[in-house]
C-alpha cells in the first residue's frame, strides 16, 4: 500500500509536466475548466519548480532511476526554461 501512495504522489507533477508541455510547447489549448485562473498560474511558475525539485531530489535519493529521469525529461525543460527566460527578463 506503501508503494502505491510512492507512486501516486510521484504521478501528479508529472501530469502538470505533460500539461505544460502539451500547452506551451506543443501549443494544444486544452481547455481545464475545474481549475480557477489564478490557482492554474500559481501552480505554473510556482508550484511546477517546487515539484520539480522536491520529485527529482526524492527520487535521485531513492535511487528509482525511471522515476528520476521522467522527471529529468518531462520537467527538467519546463523548468529550465522558466528559470533562464526569468533570468533573461531581468537582467536584459
């Protein structure tokens, strides 16, 4: 039971990864009716590091290679280029 809780709770920010790239990468609007705007920002350049980091640290920690390099893979883009481009508005 333990382990269906791991890999629940390590599911949900991949799926708002695969959202991310499906809308702003692959530019398909779907439309998330249930989710209020200002939540659906907040969770886009707030919580999607957030996830991304606390995922990433537990799963290279615990050693679950897949897990860790789905994150790499379905995160690591998003976020990477949400850090850099902030980076860029800032200073430029």
């Amino acid at each position: 039971m333990k382990k269906i809780m791991i890999n629940l709770l390590l599911t949900f920010p991949l799926i708002l990864f695969v959202y991310i790239w499906i809308v702003f990468v692959f530019e398909i609007n779907i439309n998330v009716g249930f989710i209020p705007e200002f939540i659906g920002v907040l969770m886009i350049f707030f919580g999607t590091p957030l996830l991304f980091l606390v995922g990433s640290i537990y799963t290279f920690y615990k050693k679950n290679w897949y897990w860790f390099g789905i994150y790499m893979l379905l995160g690591g883009f998003p976020v990477a280029t949400y850090f850099i481009l902030s980076i860029i508005h800032s200073y430029f």
